[in-house]
C-alpha cells in the first residue's frame, strides 16, 4: 500500500520544495492553454461568421425588358444556376413603392412614366 501513495507523497514534497519552479510551470502551462483557448475561440467565430455571410449573401440584378424578353424564361435560366437558392422578381412599379417606404416621400414623383428604375 505504501508503494502505490509514495510517488504521490514524493511529488508534494517536491512541489514544496521547489515552489519557484512549480510556480512557473503552473503558470506556463495556464498561458499556453488560455492563447490555445482564445484561437479556438477566434476560430470559432469567424467559421460562424463566414457561414452566415455565405447564406445571406443577395445578388441584385436589373433586367431590361424589350417587348420580346420572357421574365419567366430569364427567370428559370437563372434559377439553373448553381448555388442559387430563390429568385424573386420585382416590377420597377414595385420598386419604386419599397424606395418611397424606405427613403420617404421624395421619390414619389417617380411612381409615373419618370420611374428611371428597370425591374430586377
């Protein structure tokens, strides 16, 4: 029985003994796991920082319409793009009424024919 406590007795001694250096190992080894800690937290919030950059990322795109154009067709060509998750098509009427919400009265004599807006 006394075998298996003395390495445990000895190391006690020891550590009181030699408390300058015991001192500064516990606290080498306390540095090196708290900057451990922190790059493991820096590098945990940029990963959840980038992925949600990369899923909100919004891509606004102006469509000019001739008379021939297909909204559907530029729609479902776009939508076969690869990453793209939806497509949202707004009228220039439409946006206009979203910048006149947003930004204020100001624009509202552009809801008529002057509307220099193009649909997106």
């Amino acid at each position: 029985m006394n075998r298996l406590f003395r390495p445990i007795k000895e190391g006690f001694k020891g550590l009181f003994r030699h408390f300058g250096m015991s001192l500064s190992a516990i606290s080498a080894v306390t540095v090196t796991l708290v900057i451990l800690g922190s790059f493991i937290l820096l590098y945990e919030n940029i990963q959840s920082i980038t992925t949600r950059i990369e899923e909100s990322v919004q891509i606004y795109v102006k469509i000019e319409r001739n008379a021939e154009d297909n909204v559907d067709a530029q729609t479902a060509q776009m939508d076969s793009i690869d990453g793209v998750a939806t497509i949202t098509f707004i009228s220039k009427e439409e946006e206009i009424q979203n910048w006149i919400e947003q930004l204020g009265p100001e624009y509202e004599p552009y809801q008529s024919e002057n509307n220099p807006l193009l649909d997106a």
